[in-house]
C-alpha cells in the first residue's frame, strides 16, 4: 500500500487530495550519501546510480492519466508539465516498542512547470510512502465490532486516514485503526461531514475522548494521545492549522523519608523471610546509600560493587558513568549485597532480563509494611541521599556530578526539604568557617 503525498512550490497548486501531510517544504532533492528533509537518506545503490521504484501514476483533480514517471528516472515531459526527477530511498521513523529502529520506503519525485502567461517556474514535489504488506493487509482487511450499516459508511476515509498516518507514528496500524474507526463512527452518528478533516480538528477529538469513549476499550487518556498523534502527522496546511505545542512541565521530585521512618523502613526490610530481604535491603541501599535511580538499581550487579581495603562500598565508574560511593550507614549492607550477589544482579537476581517492565515498583506492591509505615519508593529512597547530602553541606557540585545530573540546577527542588542551619552555625560560616 502506498501513501501519496503532494505539494507545489510557485504561483499554483494543481492536484489536492483529502489527506496532506504537509506541503512538502522539508523535502528536497540531495546529493549521494546526504538526507533530504525529515531524515530521508539517498541511496546511491550499486555503482553510485540512484535506484528506481515502480512507476507511479498521478491521479490528481488537475492531471492526466498519461503523466506517469518513467522507470528511468529521467526527464518527465507532457504538455503541462516540464522536466523533473525522482529519488528512492528510506525514511526514518520513530521505532514502535520492542524495536530497535524502523525504516519504510519513500519516493520523491520533482517536476518542473513553466506557466507562459506569469513567466514563473512552479516546482511540483510528489513523494510517497509505501507501507509494508502485512501492515497493507491489515488496513485493508480491518473490520471492528459494529454494525455493517455504521461502519460500512465511514470504512474507507477511515482506512486512508490511517493509511497516510501511520508511517509517521510509532503506533501499530491495527490500534490506529481502532481509534479513529471509534472517532469516525462517533462523529458519523451526530451528523458531522465524513471528512478526515473534520474529525483530526481539536475540538473534534476533545469531545469524543470527552463523551464518546465511554465504555470502550483503553482509557480516555489513551484514546486522545492516539488521535493526537493521527492529527500531527496529517498537517492540513490549506486550512491554516499548524501542529500542536508540546507542552511539558518539570516533575517534582518525591519528598525524602523522614530519619524516623528510614530507620523503621530499614528494621522492617531486615526482618523479612528469605531473599525478601535482601531485595528490600538492596532497594533503600543502592537508593538511600547511593541514590541512584529505579533504572539504574535494576542494572547494578555484585560485581559492580567494589570494596576498598578501608571498608568504603564504590560502584562501577563505567557502568554508571560517574563515580558513587556509597554514604558511611549503608556500606556494610552494600558490601553483605555484593557478596550474596556474585555477578548476579543485586536487586531480583531471579529475573530473566535485565530490565524487566515494573521491575522496581512491583517489589515494593508485594511487601508492604505494617501500619503506620509508608511503602518503600526508589525515588523517595533518591530525594532521601539528595535532601541528607545537602543538609551536611556535601558541595552541590559533588552531588550533583554523584546523581548524576548535568549541573547543579537540578539540585533545586530538593532545597525546599533541607533544614535551615542554626544561626549560631550561620555565623561560624559567613566568618569563614568550614563546616
């Protein structure tokens, strides 16, 4: 299945189609070995010659049935159309989950017009994406759980919005399909143009994820993120509609554990059964004593603990890729770790793979302290050796560099937490005084 995509440079636009992924303003013919546009590489192929894709016949509003591309790759020429050129190559795309990278066919092709009354040169840009045949099959073979009658109506504008999308989302077609079959169907029944355009609006999506996800399958969050990602890879630049902002804001880090509850936490994680408790004991030791991240606790092996002849636990400077030591109270269960450990993992030897989904917040799921105790958190474990290092006066700077943040800005949130100095100590310090 091949997704065409259109666009004209100059003083006229000549074939529309329902669905545009832009104006094709990105993309733009290159020399061997350089990208063109939204990471499109030339393939030079055997012998530094580019190769060429099956002919591809342009059916627009405004041409005719003879302007096909010639196998060539040539020059194009008919009475309305002037030279041009064509290119073949890959297009990268953001990989679905579980892959490591993802690539589909693309072809661009360029024509050249000349319009005798203005005098101008229009470049005509023409590229098109071709979907591979299982996901071909399963656009066109699609069919959800609805009557024939509501479906059957709307089935094909569903199919080519999907179609045209999906090779720019990281999204499976068959999930594509679902969403904006649910959207389509929905916007259908309230009298709404079946029109893909009327459907990726904004206030389109907002109101279906708002009133008509009720029920289904996935949750409303979901449904919208989808759709949301549908409509950013549809530009409709005709209609005056640019792609959303993305906005974000920071994460607020989780508040430290008090010292009374780590101690607590600590004296409970140490009486439970078995290899229970050594993974509690390896979640706040590697947390509080060295505070890494969830995804760094799961990497961490014995063999990446290191301990020098002075006592002083020292984890693997490759591994991380900066140096830790872990604090004074916590050497003595790290090195007690390590030793159990072998080059194991520290945390869950048991597991399969290294990074298992929910790896770290499952455990603390299953083992939950008495009343009274909060449950155990390797991010609160984190903002615990952040918040107690700041509040001896350890340089920002070093930790910093031993959280592994690029400077220590990202110290900030945390100061909210340190205690204030006695003002006797204030005094000492402005003095000149090292603590």
């Amino acid at each position: 299945m091949r997704t065409r995509h259109s666009s004209v440079g100059g003083v006229q636009r000549h074939s529309k189609e329902v669905l545009e992924a832009g104006d094709g303003g990105d993309i733009g013919p290159a020399l061997s070995g350089e990208e063109i546009g939204d990471g499109l590489p030339v393939d030079a192929g055997p012998g530094g010659s580019l190769p060429q894709a099956p002919s591809l016949l342009l059916k627009g509003r405004g041409e005719g049935a003879g302007n096909v591309l010639d196998d060539g790759g040539g020059l194009v020429a008919d009475d309305s159309v002037g030279p041009g050129f064509r290119i073949a190559g890959k297009l990268a795309r953001r990989p679905p989950a579980g892959k490591t990278s993802h690539h589909v066919d693309a072809l661009l092709s360029v024509k050249i017009g000349f319009d005798p009354f203005t005098g101008c040169l229009t470049s005509r840009w023409d590229w098109s994406v071709t979907l591979s045949p299982e996901v071909s099959r399963r656009i066109r073979d699609y069919r959800p759980r609805l009557p024939p009658e509501r479906w059957t109506a709307v089935a094909d504008q569903v199919r080519a919005t999907v179609a045209a999308a999906a090779p720019a989302t990281r999204y499976e077609a068959t999930r594509l399909l679902h969403a904006v079959g649910r959207l389509a169907v929905w916007a259908d029944g309230r009298g709404l143009p079946r029109d893909p355009g009327v459907w990726m609006r904004s206030e389109t999506i907002d109101a279906f994820v708002l009133s008509g996800c009720t029920g289904e399958d996935g949750s409303v969050q979901t449904y919208r993120c989808r759709l949301r990602r549908v409509r950013e890879a549809l530009v409709w630049v005709e209609r005056g509609e640019a792609p959303p902002v993305r906005l974000s804001s920071p994460r607020n880090p989780q508040p430290p554990y008090e010292d009374r509850e780590l101690s607590r936490l600590r004296a409970w994680a140490g009486h439970l059964p078995g290899r229970a408790r050594l993974d509690g004991l390896a979640l706040m030791a590697l947390g509080a004593g060295c505070g890494l991240a969830p995804g760094e606790v799961a990497r961490v092996r014995g063999s990446h603990i290191r301990i020098t002849p002075s006592g002083v636990a020292v984890l693997d400077e490759i591994m991380l890729g900066r140096l830790v030591a872990c604090h004074a109270g916590w050497e003595a269960v790290l090195a007690e770790l390590s030793e159990a450990a072998g080059a194991g993992f520290v945390f869950r030897p048991g597991r399969k793979t290294a990074a298992a989904k929910n790896l770290i917040s499952s455990w603390p799921a299953r083992h939950r302290p008495h009343a009274g105790l909060p449950p155990l958190s390797a991010r609160r474990l984190r903002s615990t050796w952040i918040v107690r290092l700041l509040a001896e006066g350890i340089s920002p700077v070093v930790i910093a560099s031993a959280a592994g943040m690029t400077s220590p800005a990202g110290l900030a949130p945390y100061h909210r937490w340190v205690p204030p100095l006695p003002g006797g100590e204030v005094v000492r310090l402005l003095r000149g005084h090292r603590r």
